[in-house]
C-alpha cells in the first residue's frame, strides 16, 4: 500500500529525537554554551529593569502563581546579575575617580614644575 523511502525514516527518527531530547531537557541542568555578557554604558536601565523583574516575581510568588524552588532560583539569579551590575557600576566609578585623580595631581607637577624653573631662573 504505502512505500517507506528512507527520506521519511530520517525526517521520523529526526523528528523522534528532537522530541526526546526537548522532554528530558527539564530534568537536566545544562551550562550555555555561549555567556551573553551585557557590556553596554547604560548598566542603570538594566538593574532597574532586573529590580522591576524581582518584584514582579515576588508578586506572583505571594499569588501562589510561582512554586517556592522556582522563586528561590530565579530570585537567586536576579539578585546575583543585580550584584554583578553593581560591582561593574562601582568599579566605574573608581576608574572614573583615580582618572580624574590623576590627572589633577599630574597638573599640580606641572604648575610646581614651572615655578621651580621660575624660580631658578630668577636666582641667576
């Protein structure tokens, strides 16, 4: 009646092992391949979006929409990408201080320089 051609086995065992693989994927912990660092200036639009993103899920953790393991790991992780962004804010910061540090000690050399040249320049 029906003619199996080996293009229809393949597209079946494919399509049977992409099911297999997307039902036990749950039950695993998988690291990701590629870690997508956000590395843009505007780091303060993306902590108040991920403090936004906490509270909401505390919401829907107090209206019992969020099961206990899940709001322990997801609230983990947001709290943890919240730290990370501010420790990249503060170590901005000092980047930013010991820049302008520098540069102001590195005028006050200037200015001693040229009056110890004056000065020298009188004394002959």
């Amino acid at each position: 009646m029906h003619d199996i051609t080996i293009v229809s086995i393949i597209f079946t065992a494919a399509l049977a092992l992409i099911c297999i693989f997307l039902i036990l994927t749950p039950f695993f912990k998988w690291q990701p391949l590629f870690s997508y660092k956000v590395n843009h200036p505007n780091l303060f639009s993306t902590k108040e979006s991920l403090l936004t993103t906490l509270n909401e899920l505390e919401f829907e953790f107090k209206m019992d929409k969020i099961s206990p393991t899940d709001y322990k790991i997801l609230k983990k992780q947001y709290e943890t990408e919240v730290a990370n962004i501010m420790k990249e804010e503060e170590q901005l910061t000092h980047v930013r201080a010991d820049k302008d540090l520098m540069a102001e000690v590195e005028r006050e050399i200037e200015e001693q320089m040229k009056m110890y040249k004056h000065k020298k320049g009188e004394g002959k």
